[in-house]
C-alpha cells in the first residue's frame, strides 16, 4: 500500500474511535451514524490488510495493528495541527524557524549559549527544541525532521556525512562541600586518590575524558554514584555525597553560595560542544550565523 492510497478521512475515523474506545461516541462526536463510521473503518482496515479492533467488554480494544496504526495517526494529526498554527503566522515569511534537537547529555545552560548567537538575529527566530538521545536526533536530522543537532561530542553513528562545528569549548574543573576539599587542597591532584567521586554516567564523553586523566595521574578514586543529569549531579554533590566536576562555563551556577567550593582544575581537559547539520542546511541563515561561531 502506497501513501497515496491513505484515505485520511478514514485514518481520523479510526483514530477518534481509537481515542474514545466507541463507535457510538466517536460517531456522534463526529456528526455521523455508528452504522457508517463502521462501514468507514472497515474500509480502513481492508486497504491497510489489517483488523485494527477488537472487541473487549462493551467497547473497543485496539490490535497490535491498531496500536502501531494509532502512533503513527496521532504523529500525522499533531503535525497537521504544527502546519496550520505555522501557516496562520502573520510573520511566517519574516520570520526564521529552526528546529533543534538537544542529545540529552547536555547539561541545559550550555545548550542555551550554544544557540545564542542564533537569537541575537535582526530577523525573528521561532525555536522548536526537542531532546532525545544522540543517535537518534542525527537520525531525525539526516531525515531532514530537524534542522540542527547540539551535542557534546565530535561524532558518532550516523554521522559521516553531516556538517559539524565545535561551538564551545571551556576547562573542567572539581567542585565539592567544604568538608571534602578541606584536606584535599595540598597536593592536588594526587590528593584525590580514594576521594569519594559522582561520575557522569558512562554513555557521557565527560565520563571518559575524567577516567582518563585519573588513569594518567596514577589516581584511584572511589565512585559513590553514577548520573545521566549534571544538574541531578550537582543536587547529590552539594549535599556532600562526593567531588564531582563540571565545565568551566557552569562555574558560577555549581559555586554559588557556601554550599560547594572550587577544588581545582582537571588539567588538559577540555569539555567541548558541537552542532551538527545537513549540508543542505547551510544557506538556513540561523544555522550560518551559528556555524560562523565555530571555534579553532
């Protein structure tokens, strides 16, 4: 079956009678006789080659055909609505819309520098972000779903043929309470050997980067908790459970108050974020002047 051959008439049908669970009341939210909605469906189903419902009590179950059928049908649906609420925009041919995706690893405040120099355009930009694992945002990008993908890494699957530019590169640097850095300032780094430790989790490139240098210095530390979040991380590590590091750029964020102090760099390391795009994209006036940012 072709795309072409989709009554989308009939896929509303069958998505408002998925959402109610009745013929009776998605009939007769939609203006029509229970007896024709069925007929409709049944259409449905014989162009697709697939039941769709199954009875279940008074009402209607889906099959695992019409589960399949009613993810795609509410993507369809929010997207047409996306199209309408777009071409309704009295700025639409003014204004520039560029659709982000953030790999979840990134910590939100970096995110925001990274695509500032995109709202300091004399035209208006209109943001779509949206944040989801690495590979799969490259997915949705080389499917030209999005237009843009921010990371903390060069590279990875998927991404051969992609445009990259490092946009922010900034120091590590350890943080803890008081009561960890007190004995540990002397010496450092050796200082840290056996020091309790919050660690990215281990898909994080920061993660890989600090098991490197500790390897390097000869230190062993002790692990005391694993996070996919920085600002989970940063929650735990103010709470004196461990040293942790962090980027330069969120110094002031992780230093502010008396509850954590700044222990001392993590030598060599640098934590560096990239964009990712499609060569296609690159006229897109947004994602020149952010690629015009690229750092050496």
């Amino acid at each position: 079956m072709k795309l072409t051959d989709l009554n989308f008439h009939h896929l509303r049908y069958f998505w408002m009678v998925a959402k109610t669970g009745s013929l009776t009341a998605a009939a007769e939210r939609l203006g029509l006789r229970a007896q024709t909605l069925s007929s409709q469906i049944a259409q449905l189903e014989q162009s697709l080659g697939r039941s769709l419902f199954q009875p279940v009590g008074r009402g209607l179950g889906l099959t695992e055909a019409g589960r399949v059928a009613l993810r795609y049908a509410d993507q369809i649906f929010q997207l047409g609505e996306q199209l309408t609420d777009s071409l309704e925009d009295e700025e639409l041919d003014y204004t520039l819309r560029l659709s982000v995706g953030i790999a979840d690893a990134l910590p939100k405040t970096v995110s925001f520098h990274m695509i500032e120099p995109v709202l300091a355009l004399k035209r208006p930009v209109r943001l779509v972000c949206t944040e989801g694992r690495f590979e799969a945002l490259c997915a949705e990008l080389i499917q030209h779903n999005i237009d843009l993908v921010l990371a903390e890494r060069p590279g990875g699957q998927g991404t051969a043929n992609l445009q990259v530019a490092k946009l922010l590169a900034y120091p590590v640097r350890i943080f803890g309470s008081a009561a960890l850095c007190a004995d540990k300032r002397a010496d450092f780094p050796k200082s840290l050997q056996g020091a309790p430790f919050l660690m990215p989790s281990r898909n994080n490139v920061l993660r890989m980067k600090l098991e490197h240098w500790l390897e390097t210095e000869g230190i062993s530390v002790r692990v005391v908790g694993e996070f996919d979040d920085l600002a989970l991380l940063d929650t735990f590590g103010r709470a004196g459970l461990g040293l942790f590091a962090v980027p330069a750029l969120l110094m002031e964020d992780y230093a502010r108050g008396t509850s954590v102090e700044y222990l001392g760099d993590v030598e060599g390391v640098l934590e560096e974020y990239y964009a990712f795009t499609h060569p296609r994209n690159m006229e897109h006036p947004a994602i020149k002047a952010l690629f015009a940012t690229a750092v050496a």
